[in-house]
C-alpha cells in the first residue's frame, strides 16, 4: 500500500475544473447573447451564426494540440501523486509545470493581445471571444477526460 498513488489531490482538480467549466458555459452563453443583441443592433444579426461556425472551425483546428497538452498535464500531475520521489524527478517535473505555465500563459497573452489590436467590431471581438473560452473549455475537458482515463488506469 505504500507505492499507491494518492489520488486525493487529482480528484479536486478534477471536481474544480468540472464547476469551472459549468461557469465557462454560462459565460458564454450570456456573452454571445449580447453579441447578438450589438449585431442586431447595427443590422448584421446574420453574422451572428457566421461568428459561431468560425469559432468552432478554429477549435477544431485547435483540440489535437489542446488535447495533447492536456493529456501530458494530466500525466505529469498524476506522476506527482507518487509517494516516493526522487530529487531528479521532483525537479523534471517542476521543470515541466514551468513550461506548460509558460505555455498557457503565452495562449492567454495571444487572445488578450489579439482583442486589443482587434477592430472594435462586435463580429471580430465575437470570434475572438467564443475562441478564447471554447480554448478554455476544451482544455478543461480534455485535462479531465484524461486525468480520469489515467487515473482509471492506475487502479485497474
């Protein structure tokens, strides 16, 4: 029982991640509901399911990566739920967490960058918005899905 892996911590993750994602969704709902109010507004209500098609295009250009990136978070997060490990490791696994901060950081930066260089233009900030929360999301998602398969797998 000493070389069990301890799951305790993995499992809040999991729980956080799900009622971030429930937030997530009502965000995005609320917001595209006032998009869709701007762009009928200004008589363009039509793009309002062009922003949402072209949102969801990018995400699927975008969920291999994402799921990948998350995959090895879940990995490495599970790796830390060994009891016993070694200074080596300790330090190649913070190593890693600094870069995947590193990485979401820098993803975070793009969309806060690209919406202020962006036109003030409710369609393009629309695109850019349901983007950056559809990222989020599926980030959220795969991290869980994967934790959960891993996690499965260690107790099988």
């Amino acid at each position: 029982m000493t070389n069990a892996l301890d799951f305790r911590k993995l499992n809040k993750t999991i729980k956080i991640f799900g009622v971030v994602q429930f937030g997530l969704v009502a965000l995005l709902v609320y917001m595209a509901v006032n998009f869709q109010a701007k762009l009928r507004a200004i008589n363009l209500e039509y793009r309002f399911m062009h922003g949402v098609l072209a949102a969801v295009a990018f995400q699927a250009l975008m969920f291999y990566p994402i799921y990948k990136f998350a995959g090895k978070e879940a990995e490495r997060d599970l790796a830390l739920t060994a009891p016993k490990l070694s200074k080596a490791e300790t330090d190649a696994l913070a190593k890693q967490k600094k870069w995947s901060d590193i990485i979401k950081i820098a993803t975070l930066g793009f969309f806060v960058v690209f919406v202020m260089a962006a036109p003030s233009a409710p369609f393009i900030l629309s695109i850019i918005y349901y983007s950056f929360i559809l990222t989020i999301l599926t980030y959220l998602q795969c991290y869980n899905f994967a934790a959960r398969k891993l996690k499965d797998k260690a107790n099988a």
